[in-house]
C-alpha cells in the first residue's frame, strides 16, 4: 500500500479531544508535518498545556485510529510532549524484491489447487519471467511430487547476519514446501497460529533473491490460518480454483468473499474451472460434462469475477503430475497452451489493478 499523509490524517480525523469533543485535526491538535519514508509515519499532536490531562490517552487512541484505519503496527518512540512526535511503524513489505505475489486458493482440497499452481508456475517461466513457488499446503503438499524433488533438502545460508534458506531450483523456478519440513499427518493438529508462523518463515526467512512472480500454494479452506496468512503477506492477487460441482462451488464462492473483505480486500484476479470436462483420447471433439457444466461461469458471473480458464480432465494432467514434469512444460499440447493464456491473463489483470 502505497501512504500518503491524507489517509493518516483521515485516520486521525476519527479521534475527538475529550475537552471539547472535537475531532483533533479539525481542531488543530495534528501538526502539518505528517512526514512518510517507505513503510514508516510519523506525525506530531500539539497540546495546548504541557501536561494535558488527555494527552495520554489521546496518543493512544491516535495509535489506535491508524491501526485500525490505515492497518498497521505501532511502535512509539519519545515523550509525550507538548510537541508530541510518535513514529508508526507500518509492516514492511515481506519481499521487496519479489514485485508480484499470487495466491491460488481453493476452498476445498483435492479440486486442482497445486495443479494450477504449478503449472501456472511453470508457464509464467515460459514466458520469460522470474518466479518463485511455494507450497503451504499444509494438509497435502504435493509440489514436490509434481516437480520431483520429493528427496531435495533445502540448505540453509547466512547472508546480511541473517541465516536464510536457499529454494531448491527446478525447471528454472524456485520452490519450497512445508512438506519438506513438517510431517502432514500431523500438521492437522496444528493450531492455526502455528501453521501461519512456519509458512510466514517459508515467506520471509527465506533467500527469495528477485522474482517477478511467486506464486503461493495456499492450504485449501477459508480458516483462521487464511486470514492470517492472506492478512501478512500482502498478495496482489488471488486464483479461486474449483470444479463446476454444486458443492465444491458453494465453498468457492466463501474463498471469493473472504478475499473481498474489508479487513483483507486482496483483487480477485479470477476463478479457474478444473475438472471442467471429460475429454477421452480418442473422441477429442466430445465433452462430457463430469460434474455440471458451466457451474464457475455462472459462479463468475454472480461474484462479478473473470473466469480465467477451463481445464478439462486429462488423464495427461495426472499423470505428468505424478511424473515430476508439468504438462504446462509442454506448451503445445491443448493443456499446456491453456494454462499459457491463464499465466498471460494473469499478468495483465495484475498489472492492469496495480
Ligand atoms: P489440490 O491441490 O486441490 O488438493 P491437486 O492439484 O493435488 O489438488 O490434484 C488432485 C489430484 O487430481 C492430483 O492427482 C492431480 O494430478 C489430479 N488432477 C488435478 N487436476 C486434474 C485434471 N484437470 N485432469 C486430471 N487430473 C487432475
């Protein structure tokens, strides 16, 4: 986000002084040196008597306005003072080297999540660009199946006196998975705060270097590790992946809102329909409609969001999965060539919002 003085001023224009119940920045409490560097705000009160009764409590409610207005972390620095300076210290961006970050969610597991992810990752490889993947599927993470490094064990570095894990490299991207480090069968009795803290470690304790897009296999489902996770790592844009079932969209249609929340508000860049059609090898002009046709373009249509692809069922899909080599790797087959016009899509929707 980018900051501008107006929005901590409106911020700050929610606050009243309990002397006279007037807002403070319409009174004149807030100095006009609202002074903004990068991620960090700072700003003055100006207090009429040195040991203004309120003065107190009226910087903290300040805090609170920005934090609660502008959604950022507090840290105060000085006295409080007739002049009253108090830097706000906002998150700093997790990968400042990294220009776009992807979530591809699902709500549920099993519809092609992964699927999308690392083919999308591969394709935007394709085209030119730097990227980065990470699976936080904490339930099922399959990316290192898909890209057959199931045996790779990332090496940790220290870089700046900071001890970094290097990503492991395949077809030019660079991935990591939880499941390099945790067990699944017990990452279901995790708390919800446990699992968003290792997955952030994957996000900022990492040697990233620069990308041009990474990619985050999301865990499937709409809980409290999504909010968080989706809360810290500040995504550009988010993938809504499910099949045209009736059930499967109704979870979808919860992964769009809690995107479009106020508290969240990341651009919904999308849905992709996998498992769109059957397609058997040797009648390619048949489709038949496994589990409901058009259900995500109806889906789209009522959320107000784009349909970015269909992905039939290939039995070809699965089994490059299983293979470590994405099908999207073959760009000239019909599948490879749809997740090329999903990854080109993609870009232009991000750089069309941001
Ligand atoms: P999720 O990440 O949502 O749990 P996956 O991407 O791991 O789902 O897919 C689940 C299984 O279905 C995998 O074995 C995968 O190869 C297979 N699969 C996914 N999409 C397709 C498709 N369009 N055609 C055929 N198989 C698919």
């Amino acid at each position: 986000m980018t900051l501008y003085p107006k929005l901590i001023l409106e911020a700050l224009a929610h606050v009243r002084y309990p002397g006279t119940g007037k807002d403070i920045v319409s009174s004149g409490m807030v100095n006009d040196d609202i002074r903004i560097d990068g991620n960090k705000v700072s700003f003055s009160l100006v207090f009429d008597k040195a040991n203004d009764p309120f003065a107190k409590s009226l910087v903290k409610a300040a805090e609170q306005a920005i934090l609660h207005y502008v959604g950022s972390e507090v840290e105060i620095v000085g006295n409080i003072a007739i002049n009253y300076r108090k830097v706000v210290e906002m998150p700093v961006k997790p990968l400042p080297q990294v220009k776009k970050i992807i979530a591809v969610s699902s709500a549920k597991g099993g519809v092609g999540k992964s699927t999308v992810s690392a083919n999308l990752a591969v394709a935007l490889t394709q085209l030119g660009y730097k990227v980065g993947l990470l699976d936080a599927d904490i339930f099922g993470p399959s990316i290192p199946k898909m890209f057959d490094i199931e045996e790779a064990r990332p090496f940790a570095i220290k870089k700046e006196g900071r001890h970094l894990m290097m990503p492991i490299e395949k077809y030019g991207i660079k991935i990591l998975s939880i499941g390099f480090f945790i067990d699944p069968d017990k990452a279901l009795i995790w708390r919800g705060g446990m699992a968003s803290n290792a997955i952030k470690q994957l996000v900022t304790d990492v040697d990233w270097g620069e990308l041009d897009y990474f990619v985050v296999d999301l865990p499937p489902g709409t809980s409290d590790i999504h909010l968080t996770l989706v809360q810290q790592l500040e995504f550009d844009g988010a993938i809504v992946v499910s099949t045209p079932q009736q059930v499967a969209l109704a979870d979808a249609r919860k992964g769009i809102q809690m995107f479009s929340t106020d508290k969240i508000d990341v651009p919904i860049l999308g849905l992709v329909e996998n498992m769109a059609w059957f397609t058997p090898a040797e009648l390619p002009e048949n489709r038949y409609y496994i589990f409901g046709k058009e259900g995500c373009k109806q889906l789209a249509e009522e959320m107000n969001v784009e349909l970015l692809a269909q992905i039939p069922i290939v039995e070809s899909i699965c089994e490059s999965g299983d293979a470590g080599a994405p099908i999207a790797m073959n760009k000239n087959s019909i599948v490879g060539n749809a997740f090329v016009q999903l990854a080109d899509k993609v870009i232009k929707k991000l750089n069309t919002k941001n």
